[in-house]
C-alpha cells in the first residue's frame, strides 16, 4: 500500500516539476524580448480547422482570429481564447482521415 502511494507521489511531483520548467522557459523568453514564432505559425492556420495542444489540453475547432498573442478558436459551440505561449503544438484536423480509422479497425 505505501509503495503504490510512494509511486502516485512521484509521479505527481515529476509532472508538476516539468510544468514548473515550461512556465519559466516561458517567463524567461517574454523577459529577454523574444519574438513569438508562434504567432507566425498560426496565422497560416486562420480559417482552417485544427487540433491545438496546450500543456493541459487538446482542443478541436476553427481559427478565426490571432492577434495580440492570443487565438480565438471556434469549436462550434463556442468561442475559446488560448495565450499563444502555452500552445504547445498546433496541426491541421480532418474528420475524413479519422473516419478512415475507424473504419480500417472494424
């Protein structure tokens, strides 16, 4: 029992630690003046649909705006406004090749 509680603990303090590096990469860049490449990239993504990955999520909707170092995504139901810092990766989502998928395991 303890040795599961043991494990549990330091998972947690691994992922938190990691968290805490990322967040002072982040201050560090905005600090020195470093200019978001980010913000390049996902203006080419403005109109399409995407798959944005923060640090704690995965979020599927249309691009419809950047500006000011934050996205408006329009998942259909709503409208989210993500910080450009913490995006973690950003790519192109197409329902046809998941539908492919699906199919191919049936």
């Amino acid at each position: 029992m303890f040795c599961c509680l043991f494990i549990l603990f330091v998972v947690f303090y691994v992922q938190n630690t990691q968290r805490e590096q990322l967040m002072r990469r982040i201050i560090t860049k905005k600090r020195r003046g470093v200019k978001n490449v980010m913000l390049e990239i996902v203006n080419s993504y403005i109109g399409r649909e995407c798959a944005v990955y923060t640090m704690n999520a995965q979020i599927i909707g249309t691009v419809k705006e950047v500006s000011d170092g934050w996205l408006l995504l329009d998942n259909g139901k709503d409208t989210e406004a993500i910080n450009l810092d913490y995006i973690i990766r950003i790519s192109p989502y197409t329902r046809k090749k998941r539908a492919k998928k699906a199919d191919a395991s049936d």
